[in-house]
C-alpha cells in the first residue's frame, strides 16, 4: 500500500536553497514546503491559472476573468485556485461580490530558483 502524504496547508513564503547547491539535501521541512507548492502546480488548469495572472496587471483577476481564461466554469477554478492558495502560491480578497486572486510573487519565484540548475558548476 502506498504511503499517504499529510495533508497540508503551507502559506508560509518558500526559502528553500536551490537543490543542487550544497553537498547535504533538503530538510524534511523544507522538502514539505517544496512538494506542496510543487503538487499544488501538477495539474494543467493551475498552471494555466498562474500563467493569467503573471500576464495581469499588478499580477491579480477576478474570477469572472479566470474562468472563461481557461475555458472552465467559475465553481471548478474556484476549486483549482483553493489549491493554489493552501499551497501559497496565490493570496484572495474580496471586493464586493468578487473575489480577486494574486499571484504571491515569492513564492512563485522560489520555486523556479530552487529548481535551477548552475549551469557553471562541475
């Protein structure tokens, strides 16, 4: 039988050192914050959803824009952007009737950083 992961939410910003940096590995910790974040992108729509938004101004969309973007009804991006905010990758406000999603910056760029690979190391 397969090992369950727990079961998450982590909207604390990623610090995590690039993989390859150092000669140890990844606390378990930080692996955890890693595989989150990294879960919570596995899936087409939620890639998608932040490529919207990195083409926003100020980098946010109501979820009147986010659900005809990706060709999907407003109650399944919903879902989809729950995913991206328990993981960090998103922060919501409301505005009247309309919730409005933006990226969190860091957050997405600390999961790019932490995959680089030094192309001048070795």
């Amino acid at each position: 039988m397969p090992k369950t992961l727990p079961v998450l939410e982590d909207v604390s910003p990623i610090c995590c050192r690039p993989l390859g940096s150092t000669r140890g590995t990844l606390s378990y910790d930080e692996a955890v914050a890693l595989a989150v974040r990294l879960k919570a992108l596995a899936d087409p729509v939620r890639v998608q959803l932040v490529s919207f938004l990195l083409a926003q101004d100020g980098l946010e969309a109501c979820t009147c824009d986010l659900a005809p973007a990706v060709g999907l009804s407003e109650p399944t991006v919903s879902h989809h952007l729950k995913q991206l905010y328990a993981a960090g990758l998103v922060d919501k406000e409301r505005r009247g009737m309309n919730v409005y999603y933006r990226l969190v910056p860091d957050a997405v760029s600390a999961v790019g950083r932490t995959l680089t690979i030094d192309a001048t190391a070795g």
